[in-house]
C-alpha cells in the first residue's frame, strides 16, 4: 500500500483512506492519565501558567432552565468544528507535550465553555478528536477543520431554541475563551460516522508571493551590492543547505537586507509576467510524479504520483508599507496570491512548485526542463521558496455533502446540514469570517513578517547568488543521493 506522506510545509499526514492504522495525532492506545500535551494534565498547567478547574461553567449555567435541576442530561453530539488561526504562537495544531499546541488551547476552551467534559477533558479519544491537516510549528489556516463529539450546551428540554442558534452560541461561547490569534468560525451538526481527516476529499492551499521574486536575476544581484566583498566570493558550488544557511546568516546583515529591500520592494510585475507565471503554474496541473519536489522519495515510490487539480494566479495586491522604529513610512510591496487545489500534497511540494514556476516565469529556467522534472527518469535540484508565504486556505467535503444532501431531501426538520465552507454563488457567513480572518489577519501577518525578517529577500540570495548554477541540473546517482537527504536551502522540518 501506500507509504503515510508528511506533507506539504509540514504541514498535513495524508494515508490512505482505508488504513486501519491511527494516526499519533489522533489518541491510539489506552491511557491511565490525560495526554501529556493537554491542559488536562498537571505538568502542562505548571509549565503555562495555566489554571482550569474553576472556571468550567455548571450543569445549570449552561442549560438555564432550572437552575436549581442538576440532574438534567446535556446531550452530546458529533459536530464539524471550522477553526481559523495564527500559527505563529504555537508548536504547531498536533497536541504534543511540553508544547502550546492549538489543538491543546482549542481543547482548553471548548473545556471552560463546557462542551467537553471534565471526565474527557485531556482524552482526545473520548470525544473523537479528528481534523483535516496537520499544521506544523508557525504555520497559518484560514479553513482548518476538525470533528468531534461536544455537548450541547445551549440545549433545552422544551427545544425552544432553534438548533442554528444553539451552533452560533457556542461559537461565541468557546470564542470567548480563546486568544484573537484563534476563532471558532462555525458549528455545524454532521453524521456520527463523520470523520474530518477521512471525509476531506481535496485541499487547497494559498501562497503569497511578494513580485519581486519575478524580478531579473541581474537586478537581485544588484541589489546586494552592498554586501562586504567576501560575500561574493564565497564558493558557490554544490553548497549544502547548511553551508548556504550560514552564509546568509554570517553574512546579510539587517543592514544588507534593509538596502536590498528598498531596491526590490518597488518592484512591479507586468501583464506579460504575469502570464508567464499562470502558464507557469499550469505546468503542474494533471496527474505527474512529483518525487523532485519533496524529500527522501524514490522516483519508483507509488506515493510520488500526484494530481494537482488546480494551480492559479490571482490579481495581485498593494499593500501599503508600515512605519517602522524609525518613524519612516516603508514602501509599498506588491504580493501575488497563488492558489492551488489537489487531493493531497508532498513535504514541501507546493513550495518547491512555487519556486519552480517563479523561475520558469521570469526565464531562469525552461519549460522543457520543468517538463522533464515531472518524469520518473529525470532527478533534478529544485530549491523550496519560504514556509513564510504558504497557508491552508480551504478543505472540501464534496462527497460527504453530496451523499448528505440525498439521505435528508425529504426529511425538512432534519438538524444536518452540508458543509457550506467554500465559496459559490451565495457566500454563507462561515465563508465571510473566513475571509474576515484572512484578509485581516494573515495576510497583514505575512507582509509584517516578511519586513522583519526578510525570509523573501534571504531566499533570493540563496536562490540567484549561492545556487545560481546548481539549480535544475540533472544530477547523477550520488547528486541524487545528496539532494534527496539533503533537499535544499530554507527547509525547516520540525
């Protein structure tokens, strides 16, 4: 069968569907004490700072329509949680010990709001915990997904209040218990057979590329003049990614990356690149084996055979410069959302496709030669653009919508409803916080991240100074060898 793929930035395991097997992610075996990487647990309380046992709301808060009737039984159901955060804060979503997790600080609020109780709280396979991508250590999501068993809290015998309401009030509830970097962004009722993780039938992914990663070769050389001169003759051949990483990081200064960015941030793309890079990016649609944009990956590996089901440029956007330390205003940067959709995706693989098709863009490599990388003779070095830029955009249930709407068609007081999370003729209020959450959130995270750190900038370097003559030549055996324990510059597998 199918080898279990980490994935795309490190972000998401995708296995097959019909494996038996666990993910570690997903409580497996049986515990005799909450998870270590819980809230539940007490070495995690002590670490955070974190107390939980006297804010938990009682039986009669959360009904309300007898508080003297603690006997009265809240009902449990499975529920499709939509989830939008910042991952900058965070260990990554994977519940893991000694780390803030977002999945530990979800928990910790669905907890104090009472939709988890205390005798499931720290045991994720109590309420059968699922979600549908794994999101790594800094990583963003406008549209994770996650499925569990939570208790309805706004319930009442007399069922006066409209299931739809109920959804929306423990949205507000569990919300007030997060931080503004995590929003719960719908509820919604779904099958007790539902599973976020299994019933994802596709993904898409946004990234974020500033347009001076277009501009000419020349004109990124020149825009690091400035640096020392042993910055230009270092060795530049065959370099390691460690190798590269201690250039850059013994060698361009803030100062350096401060007179690289104001000759490059003016930079705008015309229509003709633009163009370019959409018929770039089309390259990669289809079904084609994708092992030179991953790691570790035999070209005879089943697993290196993916379908990319879109792949596309958006209209670029302004975005107008803040005021740094100084009090100067910074200058406008331009930034191209690229989206793409497919089943499933490799470690890395959208972000070396990123690179690749900015390349093929602006000419510094060929098509034939990105043609040629997607057969199963070909092994060629392909770099990775920044983690910085990538985020999960969307995940579909399709399927599960469809079968869905054919079991409830003639049922009209039927409380399940498909998940609407996507965008289409009508734009439903889960889809507009999504867009509330990214437009206002990410995107102005990454455009401030990018000024800060100048991982854009440092990549540049890296890829038309340090690599400039060792990208996409086919490698032989031992080449191949090297690249694919090795992968290139600006990888960062937690």
């Amino acid at each position: 069968g199918e080898k279990r793929q980490k994935t795309e930035g490190d972000q998401v395991i995708d296995r097959p569907k019909n494996s038996r097997r666990q993910e570690d992610w997903e409580s497996k075996a049986p515990q005799t004490t909450p998870h270590e990487g819980s809230f539940a647990h007490g070495d995690m309380q002590k670490l955070f700072n974190v107390h939980v046992n006297d804010t938990v709301p009682k039986k009669q808060d959360k009904v309300g329509d007898d508080a003297a009737d603690t006997t009265l039984k809240i009902p449990k159901r499975k529920l499709g949680m939509l989830v939008s955060f910042l991952g900058s804060n965070y260990g990554g979503f994977q519940i893991n010990a000694g780390q803030r997790s977002l999945q530990a600080e979800i928990e910790l609020a669905l907890y104090r709001a009472g939709m988890i109780a205390p005798s499931n709280f720290g045991w994720p396979s109590k309420y059968s915990w699922s979600s549908s991508a794994r999101t790594d250590k800094g990583v963003h999501a406008s549209s994770q997904v996650v499925s569990l068993k939570g208790e309805m809290i706004f319930h009442s015998e007399n069922d006066d209040m409209p299931i739809s309401d109920q959804l929306n009030a423990m949205r507000e509830s569990v919300n007030d218990h997060l931080p503004d970097d995590i929003r719960i962004l719908d509820f919604e009722r779904v099958t007790r057979q539902f599973c976020a993780r299994t019933n994802r039938d596709k993904v898409r992914y946004q990234y974020m590329v500033p347009s001076y990663m277009l501009c000419p070769r020349e004109q990124v050389i020149s825009a690091f003049d400035s640096a020392e001169t042993s910055l230009r003759s270092e060795p530049t051949s065959n370099l390691t990614p460690m190798e590269a990483s201690n250039i850059v990081s013994e060698k361009i200064t803030p100062e350096i990356l401060e007179q690289a960015r104001s000759k490059l941030a003016s930079y705008r793309t015309t229509p003709d690149q633009m163009n370019s890079l959409k018929d770039a990016l089309k390259v990669f649609e289809g079904t084609h084996r994708f092992h030179n944009y991953t790691r570790r990956l035999s070209p005879n590996d089943p697993s290196a055979s993916r379908y990319i089901i879109s792949f596309v440029a958006l209209d670029s956007i302004v975005v107008p410069g803040d005021t740094n330390k100084n009090g100067m205003r910074e200058a406008d940067t331009e930034w191209i959302p690229v989206q793409v959709t497919g089943q499933s995706f490799l470690l890395n693989q959208i972000r070396k496709m990123i690179s690749a098709a900015v390349d093929l863009a602006r000419g510094t490599v060929t098509k034939n030669q990105i043609e040629k990388s997607l057969t199963k003779q070909c092994r060629i070095k392909v770099n990775v653009a920044p983690a910085q830029g990538l985020f999960l955009d969307r995940s579909f249930f399709e399927i599960y919508n469809t079968q869905l709407e054919r079991k409830t068609q003639n049922n009209e007081n039927n409380d399940l409803k498909p998940l609407k999370w996507v965008e289409g003729e009508e734009i439903p209020p889960a889809v507009k916080r999504i867009e509330e959450f990214k437009n206002d959130k990410i995107l102005p995270h990454i455009v401030k991240e990018e000024t800060r750190e100048g991982n854009f900038l440092k990549y540049l370097y890296c890829q038309d100074v340090l690599y400039a003559h060792d990208m996409y030549n086919e490698l032989d055996s031992s080449d191949s060898k090297k690249a694919s324990s090795d992968g290139v510059a600006g990888e960062s597998d937690g």
